[in-house]
C-alpha cells in the first residue's frame, strides 16, 4: 500500500527563521508533535515538540521566571531544528516506511514530492489507524458471513 493513502496530508509548515515561540503557540493550538520547517518550499529540516521543550527554560510561566527564561523563546528554529531527516515519496510502501522508522527508531516521516516539497507526513499514530481500520473491517466482514440461521420456527 502506497503512502499517498496512509499519510496526513494536511501539512503545517514554519520557516527556519521563526521564532520558538511561534513553533510554541502552534504546538499549543494544534494536536501534533511534529512540525515541518521550510524554505523556499523545500523542506529543511523538522521540530518536535520535545526538541522545544528542551530549548525553552522549564522557569517560563512560574514565579522564578526571569528575562533570561523568556529570551529563550526568541530563539530561532534553524537553531533547534533536526536537518538529517529520512523522508519518503507518496509512492512508497507503508512496509518500508514502518521497517525505516523503527530502524532509525522515529516517530513520523515527512513525504516529499519531486521537488522536496512537503505534500505529507506519516507518523505511528497514521500507522495505527491503519490497523484499526483494517480490523474493523474484517470484523464487519466476519460479523456479515456468521449471521445466525433462523429457526423452522420462526418461519411463517
């Protein structure tokens, strides 16, 4: 199965020279973990959410918080990003992408066209629903071919 049919397609971008907390109030307001930085279209490079929250001082928000805590957040995104990212094409397999994620032991793989423009993202969440979708198919199969036969009695 081809991943144009198993990846997120709905895409959040961000430039390599955002702020941290641009990168914060997006992760706040979406429900992901993964957010693609671009340039010129091409992807560049990607940020988690665990790669900000190390970046940004655990005093932001409490009453110890000082000037230097909320510099962090003007930090850049080129300055956390991770730029070694294994990244595949629509037209790969959905096995491949599962063998390579748990090879390199990572959670999403962006999907790129010809160009290196981010056109998806596969994460294990894609992976699962997948799977889920796949058993409760069969499940309503099976259900549909073991129906009960109904009794003579029950025959007018």
């Amino acid at each position: 199965m081809s991943l144009e049919k198993v990846m997120t397609k709905r895409v959040v971008t961000i430039g390599a020279d955002a702020s941290l907390a641009e990168v914060q109030r997006i992760f706040a307001a979406k429900l992901f973990h993964h957010l693609l930085v671009v340039e010129n279209d091409q992807l560049v490079g990607m940020v988690l959410d665990r790669d900000l929250l190390k970046a940004l001082s655990p005093n932001l928000g409490t009453a110890s918080e000082t000037l230097r805590d909320t510099a962090t957040l003007n930090k850049k995104v080129h300055q956390i990003m991770t730029r070694q990212l294994w990244v595949l094409t629509q037209d790969d397999d959905i096995y491949d992408a599962i063998s390579l994620m748990n090879q390199q032991k990572i959670s999403c793989l962006p999907v790129i066209d010809e160009h290196r423009k981010p056109i998806g993202i596969l994460s294990w969440r894609d992976i699962l629903r997948l799977l889920s979708e796949g058993k409760a198919k069969r499940d309503r199969q099976f259900d549909a071919y073991h129906q009960p036969l109904q009794h003579r009695d029950d025959i007018i």
